[in-house]
C-alpha cells in the first residue's frame, strides 16, 4: 500500500495525506514535545512526506525545523513543508513589504532552511485593504527566492479569483472541506477548473466528528474538550443538525464495514475523490494513528457507495455561502471562537 502522490506544481510533488500541526499548537491537549518530533519520522517513512503548519501555530514551525535538523540531506529532499502567512487583524492596516519579509524570514529561521516549500496566504477581513498588495509582496519574495510556490488559504471565490488575474500564481487553495462542508465545491472549483489551481483540504473529519466514536451517540454537552469540537459542531448545526449528522454517519457505516476500512477512511477518501483535490490534511499529535489514516489508499470508494452517502447528502443542506463565508463574520458563531492576534514574535 503505497502513498498517492499529486504534482502541486511542474516538479513539485507532495503526498495526497498531509500531515496536519494545528493540533501541535495547544488548545488539543498537553504536548509531549520530544515524542511529537521524534514521530515525525514514521510520516515520512511511510510516505507522508508533506507536512502543514503555520506561523500562527504557536511553536510549530520550531518543531518541524528541530526535526528536520535530525534529517540527512536525502531525508531532507524527500520533505516538503507548508507554512502560512497570516498576518495578525490588529497589523492588517500595517501589511508592507517590509512586514511581509520579517515574518517570512521568521518562518525561514523556524523551519531551518533557505527557502519555504509554500506559503499559503490568509487575509481576516476583506474590508481592510491590502490584502492584494501583501499576495504581490509574496510573490517578489518568491521571485527573489525565498518562497518556491504561493497559495492562499480561506480566500472566497472573488478574491482568490482577483489574485489570479492580478499575476500571483496561486497553485492551491486550503480550504475546508468534508461530507459536512460542501462550499469548496461550488464557485471556487469553478476557478479551480478555469484557472488550474487546485484543492488542499482540511476538517476532513471534522475534528474526529466523523468517526465511529460518534456513531449513535447523542449531541455532546458544553463545554467541548478542545477547539476543535467547538468549531465543528457548530459545522454539524449547519449540516442541519444532529439526527441530520447521525443519519451520515450511519451511511458512512454501512460504507466502512463493506470495505473493512474506518469511518474516518471513507471520509477522508471521499474528500480525496472530489474535483480539483490534490491532498487532505489530517491533523495529528503523533503517529498512533497513522497506520488508519493510510487505509484511504487500499480501497476505493464505488458507485452504490457515493450513491449511498449522496442519498443523505441531498437531505442536508450544508454550511451556505462561499468558503470560509461564514467564518469571517467576527460577530457571528463561527467568527467568536476564532483567535485572531497570534503572530507575535
């Protein structure tokens, strides 16, 4: 059982499984910092060979760059690594070339090497302008070298689309996406068809809603044990509710017993299938889940199977709106749990 790979870019090949960091950054639980390193190593021998992180992901970088250090250079040449420019909401009016170049050299610095792999841009609130100009600032700094590709990451249909036209070559987009979020699938893979740009996706199982834990199990009470509950349970809300959540569930079942694979694999595999999906980002602490996250590549999913998980599907609405449409209003649900000022020094 091999690892699928996808070329992001002429050249550049990355594992369609990411290994995700958000869940290295605090908020998930204590973290074992030496065991979570160390660990590294079992991604990348069995072919997770691309990791995420971000300069808002409070120590990560420092993490992936500690390991990388115990690296060979052939090791090294195997690994790829994604980072993120997310500059904080308070700095937004203060974006310049100068501020660009500061945080990216800061990441260069954390991840121990002369050039990022690919950054992937995030702008808070569109009603700040500037968010064009620090794509462009991106790219002169990809143009000098430091940066091999830029993406973005969050950026609804309009936007995205604008930064293309304006000449920033965006080779994907992270966005979210799962059963229970289907917005990437509209305008924006649209784009993605008109303009190549293709689909990194995380919440793929939704914070570990999608699994077998959760299968028959009533709605959880609050408070939710980490951040990543909170946000995806407000997701299932927008799904269309709890019962609309368990009748995927049980769909999803029906699919994993038939293949003898998780209820996470038939998730993650069904995102994997989608149009203009180049890889799915499952987060992880360590490696005790490893070995389930590569089952996605022994089975595939058929035509009574979609058809099965469509027939629910077709009965839920989903999250409405653009991508990360409903994540930008600060007022709202989704915008409260958000942390906004992380990218200090």
């Amino acid at each position: 059982m091999s690892v699928q790979r996808f070329d992001l870019a002429p050249g550049y090949s990355i594992s369609r499984i990411l290994r995700g960091g958000w869940q290295l950054a605090g908020g998930h639980g204590e973290i074992a910092r030496d065991r979570a390193i160390a660990e590294m190593r079992a991604f990348i021998e069995a072919g997770v060979t691309t990791f995420d992180c971000a300069d808002i992901y409070t120590g990560v970088e420092e993490m992936i760059g500690d390991f990388r250090a115990t690296l060979s250079p052939a090791e090294r040449a195997r690994m790829q690594v994604h980072t993120k420019f997310v500059p904080d909401w308070s700095d937004l009016p203060r974006v310049d070339l100068a501020y660009v170049t500061r945080i990216i050299d800061r990441s260069l610095q954390r991840l121990r090497t002369e050039q990022l792999d690919l950054v992937q841009f995030h702008w808070w609130n569109y009603e700040t302008p500037g968010w064009l100009e620090a794509a462009q600032h991106l790219d002169r700094l990809r143009q000098q070298g430091k940066i091999r590709h830029i993406a973005g990451t969050n950026f609804d249909t309009p936007h995205a689309s604008a930064m293309i036209e304006a000449g920033v070559p965006l080779v994907s987009m992270q966005v979210q996406y799962s059963l229970l979020d289907r917005r990437p699938a509209g305008a924006l893979a649209g784009l993605c068809a008109a303009r190549g740009m293709t689909l990194l996706c995380y919440g793929t199982v939704a914070g570990g809603f999608l699994s077998a834990r959760w299968l028959g199990q009533t709605a959880p009470a609050e408070p939710m044990a980490n951040r990543s509950l909170i946000k995806y349970r407000l997701i299932i809300e927008e799904f269309g509710g709890w019962d609309a959540f368990q009748a995927l569930l049980r769909a999803m079942d029906g699919v994993a017993r038939k293949h003898g694979v998780s209820l996470t694999a038939v998730a993650t595999r069904w995102v994997l299938d989608q149009p203009h999906v180049a890889g799915a980002i499952v987060g992880a602490r360590y490696a005790e889940h490893l070995a389930d996250n590569l089952t996605v590549f022994r089975f595939a999913l058929n035509a009574a199977d979609r058809a099965a998980l469509e027939a629910v599907l077709a009965q839920a609405p989903g999250p409405a709106g653009d991508t990360y449409t409903l994540e930008r209003d600060r007022d709202g649900p989704h915008g409260r749990i958000m942390k906004y000022d992380l990218n200090r020094d």
